[in-house]
C-alpha cells in the first residue's frame, strides 16, 4: 500500500468538507475527494463543533487572518549571461521586505482592508495616491 502524500487543507476546502458532512456525504468519499483521511474529516469535524458549537457561530462569523512576507526588491537566484562572459557581475542581496496580513470571514462574504506592515512611517509613494490597504510603519519590521 502507497503512502499518501501530505496535503494541508486551507478555510474555503475545511468549510465545504464541513458543508458535505451537513448534506450527509460520507467521510470515506470526503477523505478520497480531498486526498486527506477519514480521521482528518473526523478532526475537522469534531473541531468544528468543539468551537463553533460552544460559541453557536456562523460561517459569516468566524475570521482568519494570515501573516506574510514579502522581499520586494529580491533578485531572481540566476540571471542570463551573454555567451562572451564568462560569469555575470557580482550583486549584493537586498533584504528589503514588507509584510502582509490579509483576512476574511469563513464565508467569503466579508474581506478586510490588506494591512500592510513597512520600515516607513510615511512612504513617499503613498504622498499623493490613496491605496486599500491600511499601512503602518514600524522601525523593526
């Protein structure tokens, strides 16, 4: 018997398997749909009611927020050399980052504003525009 490859389930995938539980689907052709165990159904499941059922919550109730970053002046790992050098010139890695925090309810239905996180207290390329995120400048970020 195959091992079964790893696969992590994000919010929108966990709602619709606890969706198909509702509609009385079995957990066997859950776990085969997903590519995940019965016991990983069984999990989802049993957390789900452990939180939202204590709480009595809703889908348009229950948030996720998820931290990331971003390197955005990174250069790319290889660079194409004309075939009369030998190597390409030398270049210093920029660690120059932002980071990110979008979130959602577990519906869908209510997105938040992307906070965004910079070295910058006031950006010079934010002066004159309005964006849709919600910014915020930390010396440590």
């Amino acid at each position: 018997m195959s091992k079964r490859k790893h696969n992590t389930l994000n919010l929108e995938e966990k709602v619709k398997i606890l969706k198909l539980i509702e509609s009385g689907e079995s957990f066997a052709n859950i776990a085969s749909k997903y590519g995940v165990g019965r016991s990983t159904v069984g999990d989802i499941k049993k957390e789900q009611d452990k939180n939202i059922g204590e709480l009595n919550l809703t889908s348009d109730q229950l948030y996720n927020a998820d931290e990331s970053g971003l390197f955005w002046r990174l250069l790319p790992n290889k660079t194409l050399v004309h075939s009369g050098e030998k190597s390409a010139p030398g270049r210093k890695i920029s660690k120059e980052r932002i980071t990110f925090m979008p979130c959602a309810n577990a519906s869908g239905s209510h997105k938040l504003r992307l906070f965004v996180l910079g070295k910058a207290k006031k950006p010079r390329a934010f002066a004159n525009s309005s964006i849709p995120v919600s910014y915020k400048g930390q010396r440590k970020a």
